[in-house]
C-alpha cells in the first residue's frame, strides 16, 4: 500500500503519478513495466517513487484497488435493484462489468491485466463481499446483505462468500478470454450468462433433472 507520505501529496502530484503509472501499465505488463519509464511519465524523481511506494507492484495493486471499490459499489446496486435475486442480480452485475471493463477509457490498462492475470493479480482484483464501507456502501452495508439466501443452498455466510467469490473468479475468466478472442462485448456478456445459467440452474436437462428424482 502508499506510504502516508503519497497521501500527503496535493492532488494534482498524486494524479500525475497515477496518469503517469497508467500510462506504462497500459503499454505493458507488471513484469515488463519500467519504473523509469513510470517515473518519466510522472515527472518525479526515482527517489521519490519509492518514498511512495515499495515497488512498481505496490504501486500496480494500488490502482487495481482504487477500481475494485467502484465495482464493489456496483454489485451492492445491482443486486440492491433486483431485490437480492441470486442470478439476476449476479447477471446484471456481470454484464454492466463488462461492459464497463471493455469500453473503459482505461482499456489498455485493462486488457494488460486481463491478458497477464495470475492467481495474484486475480485475488488483489477480486471483491470484499464481507466488508462495509460507508463510504461506498449504504448505512455501512454489506453485499452480504442484500442477497437473498432463501432460495440457496448454503448453510452460513461464509459458503455465500465462497460462491460469490467464485462466480466473480468465472467472470474474470470470462472476461480475460474474451481480450484473448477478441470478442465484442455483447458476445463476452452472453458467454459469462450462460456459464452463471450452468453454475446457477446445472447442465442437466429439466426433464432428465425431473426423471432423476
């Protein structure tokens, strides 16, 4: 995480080093990224980097965390508006995700991420469902708490976490092959749709479900 001496800085210098990181993230991966070059963009010595930041992956996590809290957001309101349905509200999530991901003005930072994400990457970018911040949460609220637990086959709060932890895992997945494949967004929607209708419903037909009983 930054030191308290970034969280000193005066805006305009704190968004200069974050233009200035985006800018070398978005042109490579964290492995390939050059702290001089990020350093250059952001017109601060190399000295001062690390008075900010241990590594150019504290810095690159940073950044995925500022973006994490947004989705955060969006996922409470999503299934907020759905009134906690499990599938329409981790459907409409998932879809406006995308969508936001892939049409981002960020695009290169994302795709850079997609296209290079490992188990690290993938669990710095994933979801806090059990924490509140008022901040971005209503009254402190938590996800957790607008799922509807009723029609779920779980017996805690902790097995929710699990599943919405591993959809999210799916979605990421998703999201990554469609950069991979190059594929439109309303094509990336309809592959991770149909992956929630299989964790969410099974693979089974109805009727072999039914004769199974």
């Amino acid at each position: 995480m930054p030191s308290q001496t970034f969280y000193n800085l005066s805006e305009e210098k704190k968004k200069r080093l974050i233009a200035g990181a985006m800018k070398e993230f978005s042109c490579k991966s964290l492995n390939d990224a050059s702290i001089s070059n990020i350093v250059k963009n952001s017109k601060i010595s190399r000295g001062s980097f690390y008075q900010y930041f241990e590594d150019k992956k504290d810095l690159y996590f940073y950044l995925i965390g500022k973006f994490r809290y947004n989705y955060r957001q969006l996922m409470f309101k999503c299934f907020e508006e759905e009134e906690g349905d499990f599938f329409k509200g981790y459907k409409a999530f998932g879809e406006k995700y995308i969508k936001l991901i892939m049409k981002s003005e960020k695009f290169g930072f994302f795709e850079n991420m997609y296209m290079h994400m490992n188990y690290q990457i993938n669990q710095e970018a994933r979801v806090d469902f059990n924490h509140a911040d008022q901040k971005k949460l209503p009254e402190g609220k938590r996800i957790l708490d607008v799922v509807d637990k009723s029609h779920l086959k779980v017996e805690s709060d902790e097995e929710i976490i699990d599943i919405l932890r591993y959809i999210l895992s799916m979605l990421n997945d998703t999201i990554m092959e469609g950069f991979w494949k190059e594929l439109a967004i309303s094509d990336t929607q309809e592959l991770f749709v149909k992956r929630l209708e299989w964790i969410t419903y099974g693979v089974k037909k109805i009727e072999e479900k039914e004769a199974l009983k």
